[in-house]
C-alpha cells in the first residue's frame, strides 16, 4: 500500500509514477520508502515505512523529512549543514550510508541503513527518494533485504527513464527534443552522443555529434551532416539500427576491416574522431517507420558498454522515437496548415503611390490553421476596400469560415455601393443563413483620395481592435469611432461611420487581438506596447516597419494567430488614385 499526499504527487501522471514506483518495486521488499518534493516535504511513502517508524501516513504527509524525522544517536536534532542524506538531497546525488537514525512515532530512534537518489515529482520538480530498513549490527546492512546494488541500478533506471518520457514529450520541436535527450545521456550514461536521422527520401542526416567538455555540452558540427545511404545488406552495427533491426555493441575495430558501404567510412572516421573505445547503437523507431539511430559511445570513463545496458539504451531510443514522430508529424501539419492559410489570403493589389505590407504567422502552439485574415480590393468607384478580421476558431473550420466570410464581404461590397457600415450590416444579416460563421469581429473601411491627394479613410468597427495611425513624426493614437457589435450577435442595431484623414506619409496599422493580448498582461498594456513600439518605427520603410512592428510587440506568451495589413499614404505631391 501507498500513501499519497493530494493535490501533489498524488494528481495525475506524477502520482500514479510514485505509487508505480513505491508500490510494485518496494512493496514486496521488507524496507521503508517515502517520497519528499523540492522542498523536502514528505509526499507518498509505503506502509513499511509506517510500520518501521511507528507513524501513520496522515501523520508523515506533508512533514519536512529532515526536521520531523533525521536525528543523530543521542536523539537531537542533526544541523542541516552536517546531515549526509541532506548533502545528498541538495546535491542531487545517491548516497547510502550503512548506519542512521529516525525518530519513531514513540519517542525512540530507529537505527536503520538507508539509500537516497534523486526522483523527478513533476516536470520541473525534482524531489528524492529514501529507502531504509532496521540497521543489522550483526552484518552488513547491504546483506540485509532491501539496500541492493541491484535495487539502486532499478531506481535509477526508472527515473531516468521517466525524466526522458516527460522532456521528450514535452517539446513539439524536433532539434528541442534532440538537445534535450542528449542532456539526458550525456554525461550520466556516455561521453558522447550521436544521432542520425532518416530525412525524406530516405536520406541520412548525422544531426548531432556532442560530448561534455567542461561541464558543458559541445557540438562536433565538423562531424554533422549528410550521411551516405544505407546499404540495404550490410552486417555493420549503425547500417543494421537504420534499417530497424536490433540494438548491437561496436568498438573501433568494428570498422577497421575492409568499408563495405559509405557509412562504414563514416563510422571509422567518427570512431577516430572521438577516440570512442565502446559505442552501443540503437534503432530509433517511429509507430510506422524508422527514424534514425542512436550511437552512446565511451571515450573518457573506462568503462566499456555490455550487453546489460543495451534494454536501457532501447527504452531511451524508444521513447526518443515516439517522441520525435509527434514532433515530426506536427511540423508536418503546422507547414501544410501554414501553406493553406497563405493560399487562402489574398495578394494585395497594387495601388499608386500608396505602400501595403502584410503579414500572416500562426499560433506558435497550435498544429491548425486560423479564422485570422486581411484584405484589400478595388471598389467599382476605384476607391480601395482594406479589411481586417478574426474568425472565432483555431481550427480548420474557422479557416474555411475565414473564406466563407472574406467572400460573402467581397460580394457585398461590389455590390452595394454604400457606406461600411451599410455593407457591413448586410454581411451580418446574411452570414447565418448562407455560410457557417458563427461569430467574427471585422474593420471595413474605404480608402480614397481627392484631386489634391488627400487620402481620406472612412470605416466601420464590428467589435475588432481599433486602427492604429502613425504619424510620419512619430504621433500615433488609435482610431476609436466607429466601433458596434461584433458579427454574430443576432441583435438589430443601426452601425456607425467614422472618417478621418490620412496625414501625408502617415501608417495605417490593421491588426488581430493576436497582436496585443495575451495571458500575462491586461490588454491596456497590450495596446500601449503597440502604440510605443509603432510610433518609434515611424520614419522606417515599409517593409521594416511591418517587420520591426510584429517582432516587438507580439507577445512572448502568444497563443493566437497574427494577421496584419499597414498602409502608407504618400506625400502631399504623390499620385492619386
């Protein structure tokens, strides 16, 4: 049995792992466990350890470990500074000492041999695990049930294979799951990394060379990059991972016979190379294909790897695969999903003397295309329509929503020559009943300019985040009137018009909420960092200033889509349309 304490690492995956842990490899030994969190606070133990220290679980949970329980053999009370499994906690390291006490339940102390390693808790938190039993003066305490060599190898086994499970499926990009797994291994397991990757047409990248130098990871980019193909008969043991067979031992004499492909120079020259003396390579397999391979390799320990660590390596290499196939697969439908939304945008039409950029980028955590979008055409009047609209959704359908709406909007407006908000409230009327749209904010305005070339806008908000106009010295304010209900609503109300003239050389800054809002910050500090950032790009280009703009005032935390239509009017002597 095994006690948790909730809302720890009782809750979900976390808890389940400790009573895993816990329950099925300790329960069957005569020896005491308990979990403590970063903090050192008691967080699941198993009934022997109730038993043992006379103290029930309600009792242990959520006590500091080190206060409530380590005493020295007089029964006080050990300073922190001079407690070993303390130094161990601290430091992240296994320790076991053959001799310890504990204070039971009753006011006397245990006398008990112990073993603390580190435990992962949580995706960023690392706690420990001690394990103890009653201290055999007569012996050895490692003669005695639990504190085996064997037992320490299993717990650090597991853990490190849960640490991998959690970095690897965490990240959704491929060269983070490849940094984060050679920092699992490297330097716990070998001296040096090396993945190779199957790419599409089944090319063979060597993605990652690196070893640890001063306590740090570095990169052999010298030994990285396109790989011959593999050959599809070869015994050796990097060909044979690459076509999916079995895990297998090499050493440089492995490649010192007569090359019988490309890859076997390859490997000679990375065993040179490295001056790695045992390498164990293994298969990375995906859930339909291999991936690549995983090569550990010994240059500095003595140590030579044994056919006892390969399962390790293949549990390492098989979690690396599933993790690197849903990375794969997500960059996959992220480019497809990209390269729909950008079809699905209109190129900009070229309007004399007036400058547009556009800019689309998708939610930086989402797989899925958008309801974001912009727009501008010519009216039959020659006055040029610019719009900027948001979808509810991020998901396919918003995107298909998306056109449905852009091009309800189209016919309207070259059909009806009246005011944006005229247009608009037709749009609105007729989206429930000739397309799925079920909510959308929408900016549609009318830009033109009169015989002395003055452009003029005139435009109508349906719920979306005001214009913002720049000023060629640096002025900027937003552009409020105009603002009504968002599409959807099903309510009745008159919209409204507002019109302002464009100074010349002026930007025009069209916008989604993607831009502003995000979880960290109110959307006033949003609006404020777009108007700053906005106003000292004044005096860029064009091109710049859209580039700048987007760069400095998306938010880091972004979760939503950003599209984004600026328009510069000339100056006082450039074209009219």
């Amino acid at each position: 049995m095994v006690a948790q304490r909730g809302g720890r690492a009782g809750d979900g995956e976390q808890g389940a792992a400790l009573q895993l842990w816990l329950g099925s490899w300790l329960a069957g030994l005569k020896a005491g466990a308990y979990a403590v969190d970063a903090g050192g606070a008691i967080v699941a133990l198993n009934s022997e350890a109730e038993a043992l220290l006379a103290r029930s679980a309600e009792d242990l949970l959520g006590r500091d470990a080190h206060d409530f329980l380590h005493r020295d053999g007089n029964g006080m009370t050990i300073p922190r500074s001079e407690c070993s499994m303390m130094e161990a906690f601290i430091a992240r390291r296994t320790r076991q000492e053959d001799l310890g006490y504990f204070e039971r339940g009753d006011g006397t102390l245990l006398a008990m041999s112990w073993l603390a390693t580190p435990l992962r808790i949580s995706a960023d938190e690392v706690g420990a695990l001690v394990v103890f039993h009653e201290h055999d003066s007569a012996g050895s305490s490692l003669q005695g049930p639990a504190l085996s060599v064997e037992l320490l190898s299993e717990l650090e086994r597991l853990a490190l294979l849960a640490e991998t499970t959690t970095q690897l499926t965490s990240t959704l990009d491929v060269d983070e799951a490849l940094d984060r797994l050679v920092r699992l291994v490297v330097p716990l397991l070998a001296d040096w990394a090396v993945v190779d990757l199957i790419r599409d047409n089944d090319e063979v990248w060597r993605t990652v060379v690196a070893h640890e130098e001063g306590g740090r990871l570095v990169r052999r980019k010298d030994l990285e990059g396109a790989m011959p193909p593999v050959p599809q008969a070869s015994p050796q043991p990097l060909s044979r991972a690459l076509r999916g067979a079995g895990s297998t031992l090499a050493t440089p004499e492995t490649y010192q016979g007569p090359p019988d492909s490309g890859i076997a120079v390859e490997q000679r020259r990375l065993f040179d190379s490295t001056h790695m003396h045992s390498a164990v390579i293994a298969p990375i397999r995906g859930l339909r294909e291999v991936l690549g391979a995983l090569t550990l390799g010994r240059s500095d320990r003595p140590e030579s790897f044994t056919g006892a660590d390969i399962p390790l390596l293949e549990d390492i290499a098989r979690r690396a695969g599933l993790a690197l196939d849903n990375a794969r697969l997500y960059q996959r439908q992220r480019k497809v999903a990209e390269t729909m939304q950008r079809h699905l945008l209109p190129q900009m039409p070229r309007v004399p003397g007036l400058e547009m950029a556009t800019r689309y980028l998708p939610a930086p955590h989402a797989s899925q295309v958008g309801g974001d979008w912009y727009d501008a055409f010519y009216l039959p009047d020659q006055a040029l329509a610019v719009v900027i609209g948001d979808v509810v959704g991020h998901d396919l359908d918003a995107a298909a929503d998306m056109a449905q709406l852009r091009n309800i909007l189209r016919a309207y407006a070259w059909s009806h020559q009246e005011p944006p908000s005229v247009v608009v409230s037709h749009v609105d009327e007729a989206v429930p009943h000739i397309s799925e749209v079920e909510m959308a904010t929408m900016i549609f305005g009318r830009l033109e300019t009169d015989a002395m070339g003055q452009w003029t806008l005139r435009w109508t908000n349906a719920g979306h985040p005001p214009p913002l106009l720049v000023t060629h010295d640096g002025q900027s304010r937003y552009l409020t009137d105009g603002h009504g209900l968002l599409l959807g609503t099903h309510i009745s109300m008159p919209r409204e018009d507002a019109t302002v003239v464009l100074p010349p050389l002026s930007t025009l800054v069209l916008y989604t909420d993607g831009l502003i809002e995000s979880p960290g910050r109110s959307l006033d500090e949003g609006l404020e960092r777009l108007r700053r950032n906005a106003a000292s790009l004044a005096h860029r280009p064009l091109e710049g200033f859209t580039d700048l703009l987007m760069e400095r005032a998306r938010p880091e935390d972004n979760d939503d889509d950003v599209a984004l239509l600026v328009v510069r009017v000339p100056s006082e002597d450039g074209p009219p349309i």
